[in-house]
C-alpha cells in the first residue's frame, strides 16, 4: 500500500470534506455552538437540542486538527467551541456537564453521565495542548476529580455509568435506550481510558497515573473475554457479565487505545504484556469483515443474530486499528485490510456532494438516509481522529 498516497487522502478528506461541513453548514451562529441535528436527507434541524457529547467531540476534533496540523483556523474554530462549552454545558452549582440542551442553550437534561464527563477531559486536554489554555486543563482536572470521588467504585472497582445533577446514582443508568440498564459498561470505561490517557499526557499526577494503569488492568482482567478474545459490553456491580453481544467496532478500537495509554504512561514493561492481547483483539475483530472489507456492526454469540449493518464509526476505527497491528506486528495483510477499510469508506459512506459520512450502508449497499447526517451521536471525531491518527502515524514511518 503506497502510504504516502493514503496520507493526501486521508488529508484531502479531513481537511476538504469532514471538516468544512461541520464549520460551513453546523455552525450555529446566531446562539453560539452548533445546531444540534441535520437529517440524513441532508436538512438542518436549527431547534434541535444540542448534546454535550456532540460538542466535546467537535473540540477534541478542532483541537486536535490544530495540535496535528498547525492551523491557526482550526484553533480558532476550537476556541469558540470552548467559550461556548464554558458558558452552557457547566454545572456551577454542582460540578460536571450537562448531558443536553435545548437549542438556545438552556439546560434540557442535566444529569450527569460519567461517559459524557469523559469525553469532556478529552476534549479539553486536547484543547489545552492546541492552546496552553490552564483554564481548559484546570476543568479537566476537576472532571477527573468529579469522577473518581462519585462514580469510583472503591469495593468492587471501575465506575458507575450515571447520576443526577447532584450526583445521586441514577435507576436508568443507560448511555442510549438500545444499552442494557446495567451499573457497569465497557464503553464507558474505554472512554474513561481515553481521557485519562489524554490528560496524563499534559499533568503527570501520580493518581491519574495509578487509575489509568488500573483501567487497563480492569480491561485485561474484567472486560475482554479471555477465552473469544472480544470484549464483553455490559456487567453488574460485581463484574458479571450481562451481555451476549460482540461489537466490532469496540474490538477493534480498544485494541489502539489500550496501546495508546501504555505508551502514554511510557511503560515498557506493560507495552510488552498488551502487544500481544492488542493484536489478539484485532484478530478478534476480523471476525466481523464481510467480503466488502468493511466491519458489521455485532453478532449476539448467544443467538446467533448478526447486525450486518455498517456504521460509519467502525469503519473508521477499522483503519486506525488494522494499521496499529501492522505497526506493532510488520505483518503486511493487516496493511491490506487497512486499504480496503477505506476503500469501502470512500466508495460507500463519503458523501462528495454534500460533505461528511452517511450514517450507515446497508448489507445490499444502500447508504442510510434516514439515521442523522449529524448529531447527537453523529459528530467529526470518528472519521476526523482517523484521518488525524493516520497522517501523523505515516509521518512518523516514512
């Protein structure tokens, strides 16, 4: 695979697709931030409410463009998302974020999910690393406090999914209403991964330290199942398992990121134990590619039952993580099925005409108009952090 042609690609995407449709047609502004839906027929839905998962991506994804790229646009493009992100979605009174908005930025929810608190940190470490702005970094760090003080489980370990705007545990602890309604996640807890790893990038605390290495214990120990190689979804209090399901694209996304906090921590010692269960879950993964190169989106183990759907946020992860085990193996067929991930991506969920991803294609290859072309789930931080991941990744080799 020409690697060199893969990387003005992935550049022309970024940078002539995905992300002047978020700052050309998602911009909201009139009340600040960005609108919160646009259709899959392509039509702005202005009075939408706006999610605080779909602005803590945006950030992450214009700071990162900006740390990545050294574009003073994006940089200010990520500024204005903090201010915005600093005027609405923080909780004076009692800590944390808010969950959603309504479309003038009053609070629509205020509870307190500890996935959404997470993808905060990301994104505002990312924009202290674009920036040096020490507000940023100082929310992040109380975020991170905010977690561990309520949603910590001292007894059985890991974290709790959710609270009240006061920070009482919740009865319904889901992330969407497809989850199981259960105390413990293994998405939550990648994402919690992901955040602590970004901010021990910029604050060497020693506790951050211990619960980040804790995290990864958690996944070897508790969520991937030792004996199929995937990783198990959801769990009681005591780390039971109360999934049936295996979902591709977290396979193959936590096999990058586990890599990922490990080099952050800068242990060799723990890169040498995950090389080996890092390629395992990708291997894991394959198991879900159909013969168009892409990943379906799960299979129920228990049933039988396969979601042959593919969503754009697994095809996106599939590249960063085939291409990881090609850097940690040499192995060249994990190239392969780097290039035809994007293949399938380019010839199938690129929308040229009117800019971004379409939500999903079908297992007949029809592209989904009915799912979001943006949204509350539907964000730049897939696709762009690909492209991003990538670029820097070639720039390194070659």
């Amino acid at each position: 695979m020409n690697q060199n042609l893969l990387k003005k690609e992935l550049s022309d995407e970024l940078n002539s697709n995905i992300l002047p449709f978020w700052l050309n047609k998602m911009k909201d502004n009139e009340r600040g931030g960005y609108y919160g839906r646009m259709s899959g027929e392509n039509q702005l839905v202005a009075d939408a409410p706006k999610g605080g998962i779909l602005h803590a991506r945006i950030l992450w994804t214009f700071s990162s463009a900006a740390v990545r790229l050294h574009s003073e646009e994006y940089l200010a493009e990520a500024k204005r998302t903090k201010e915005y992100i600093f005027s609405h979605f923080f909780d004076d009174q009692f800590g944390g974020t808010y969950w959603m908005l309504h479309a003038e930025g009053t609070p629509a929810d205020d509870k307190k999910q500890i996935y959404s608190q997470a993808f905060f940190i990301y994104a505002l470490t990312e924009y202290h690393r674009a920036s040096g702005d020490e507000e940023a970094l100082e929310m992040a760090i109380e975020l991170f406090r905010l977690i561990e003080k309520y949603s910590f489980d001292g007894d059985c370990n890991g974290y709790f999914e959710a609270y009240s705007r006061d920070w009482v545990l919740l009865e319904d602890l889901r992330l969407s209403e497809k989850d199981a309604n259960e105390k413990k996640t293994m998405n939550t807890h990648l994402h919690i991964l992901e955040a602590y790893s970004n901010l021990y990038r910029v604050w060497k605390d020693n506790h951050l330290a211990r619960q980040l290495n804790n995290l990864i214990d958690l996944f070897l120990e508790k969520i991937i199942d030792p004996v199929s190689g995937h990783l198990n979804l959801f769990f009681d209090e005591e780390w039971c398992c109360k999934s049936t399901l295996h979902s591709y694209g977290h396979d193959i996304e936590a096999s990058w990121l586990l890599e990922e906090a490990a080099l952050v921590l800068g242990d060799e010692a723990l890169l040498w134990k995950l090389k080996p269960v890092t390629l395992r879950i990708a291997d894991a993964a394959v198991e879900g590619m159909n013969e168009h190169g892409a990943l379906i989106n799960e299979r129920n183990w228990a049933t039988g039952h396969r979601d042959n759907r593919c969503d754009w946020w697994p095809q996106a992860e599939a590249v960063v993580g085939f291409f990881n085990a090609w850097q940690l193996s040499g192995e060249e067929e994990w190239l392969n099925k780097t290039r035809n991930s994007w293949q399938f991506i380019k010839q199938h969920l690129v929308d040229e005409d009117n800019g971004e991803w379409y939500w999903s294609v079908s297992p007949e290859g029809e592209q989904d108009r009915v799912n979001d072309k943006a949204g509350f789930w539907k964000c730049p931080y897939h696709n762009g952090r690909m492209c991003l991941e990538l670029i820097e990744r070639i720039n390194k080799d070659v």
